[in-house]
C-alpha cells in the first residue's frame, strides 16, 4: 500500500526534516519511511499512544524512539506529533476511525506530516510561525520557502480540532507548544518541551544510547535539553507550565507520565535559570 502510494503521489522532491533534538539534514527524498514501531495503546478513553522510532543518518547513525498520540472524537482522528506507521499500524489506525488531522507541536519534529496529508487528505495545524525545513534550519528558513506548507497555523485563539483542547505556546525559536485537553484532570501533549525518557527503550540503537545519555536526555521528567539548547524557549514560559491544571503528560519522547505529572515535572521546571 505504502509504495502504491508513493509510486503515485509522492513529490520527487520533499526533503526529510529532523524528528529530535539534534540535527538531521537528509537529502531530498520522497516521504521517509515507516521505522519500527510498537502498537496503538488507550491510555485514555479514545486517547491512544504508539511508540517508534526515528533514524538520524550519518557516519554512524542513530535510531531513537519518538511518539505520536492519536485523539478520537467521534470517527474523527487527530494525530499529534505524526508518526508513520507500516502497514499492519495503518490498518489499526484504520479501524479507529478517519485521520482527519495532524497536529504538529514541536518545530524540530513533523517529518511524516505530508505522508499524512497525502494518504488521508488530512488537516495539518502547525504553531504559528512554524516552517518545515531541514535540521535546525527552521527558524532560518524564509515562511513558504519550506518543503511543505500546512494548512493551518495555530495560536491561543486558534479554535481546535479537539473538543476542550488549547494550546499553549512557547513563542520561542522553531515554534514549540504544549496542547492541553480539558479532561481526566487535564492531560498534556507536548513536542520536545517535556520530555520522560527515564531509560533507553528497545528503540535506541547502541550509539544513540550512549551519545544522548552523555547529552542529558535520558532522565525521567525532564524538560528537554536539546530544546532548551535549540529553540531558547525564555524560562518564564516554561516554568509557567506548573501554573497549568494537568495530572498527565503525553510527550513526544520517552514514557507517558499517567498521574501526578505536575509534581513530578516541578523540579527538573523549577531548576531551569
Ligand atoms: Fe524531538
């Protein structure tokens, strides 16, 4: 189905923009592929999670694992934080209902957003001010100069695609914002901001596990230490996270924290200067 697909739709030309806080800069490619990932898993009432992986070429490449979160609202889908999945994950994806939209939160991720798009004819919302361009080059690429264009930009007035959903935006470099659901105590969704990667998982390759260790990103509860370092958030914002009503964050990478977020979330916000 994938290669029918891309046989037939894909651009010649769509240059893979980085999922992950370090860079990438991939040569001009159809979509990328689908990585090895797990299974949709309800962790909420029409609230799923699937957890996969993303590939950074080079001389030694690393693979890592990312996640998407997928919202159903009637028979109506919203991915955030797109995810490709293979065949066998589409199909799943399938029989929860139609993809409808992808909501892009984090300025360094979004690579698979135009695979959605095309397969689904889905609705891409993106932060305002947000550019698909390779690696870090986001915040230096011109708007419409990018290799993809979405469909909506969203702020705090946005009205959303997700009943009892805002957005709270960071207004920092690469456009980065959490998506807050009013519901089961509040649950956040968030891009490279909050981050739970408490341990390498099975989607580390051994050169990624050692290099993002020594970097600082496997730590549970922890605010993202390439986005800090990439996208120089201004650490008001970020600390006025804990003025937020939530019990669980959803993050683009490591473990879903279900129950107690805020608490757990405080020191690692309250030991940003
Ligand atoms: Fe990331």
């Amino acid at each position: 189905m994938d290669r029918d697909i891309q046989s037939r739709k894909a651009p010649s030309e769509i240059v893979a923009t980085m999922c992950g806080d370090t860079t990438i800069c991939m040569p001009a490619r159809p979509f990328p592929p689908a990585y090895p990932h797990g299974s949709l898993r309800e962790l909420f009432p029409g609230i799923y999670f699937v957890t996969g992986s993303a590939v950074m070429p080079g001389p030694i490449p690393m693979r890592f694992s990312r996640n998407m979160t997928v919202v159903k609202q009637g028979d109506a889908l919203t991915l955030i934080g797109s995810l490709r999945l293979d065949d066998a994950g589409l199909a799943a994806l399938d029989a929860l209902g139609k993809v409808e939209h992808v909501v892009r939160l984090a300025g360094f991720h979004g690579m698979d957003d135009p695979f959605y798009k095309d397969r689904y004819g889905a609705k891409v919302w993106v932060v305002k001010g947000h550019v698909y361009a390779a690696g870090f080059d986001a915040p230096k690429t011109p708007r419409g100069q990018g290799y993809f264009e979405p469909d909506v930009e969203m702020d705090a007035t946005t009205e959303l695609p997700i009943e009892g959903a805002s957005l709270i935006s960071f207004e920092c470099t690469a456009g980065e914002a959490l998506l807050r659901l009013d519901r089961d105590g509040g649950i956040l969704v968030a891009g490279d901001s909050l981050q739970n990667w408490g341990t390498v998982d099975r989607y580390f390759n051994l050169p990624a596990s050692l290099v993002m260790r020594l970097m600082g990103f496997i730590k549970p509860h922890n605010v993202g230490p390439g986005w800090l370092r990439g996208a120089k958030p201004e650490i008001a914002r970020v600390k006025a996270i804990l003025d937020l009503d939530f019990e669980h964050v959803l993050p683009v990478h490591g473990e879903a924290v279900l129950g107690g977020a805020k608490e757990k979330y405080r020191p690692a916000i309250l030991g940003l200067s």
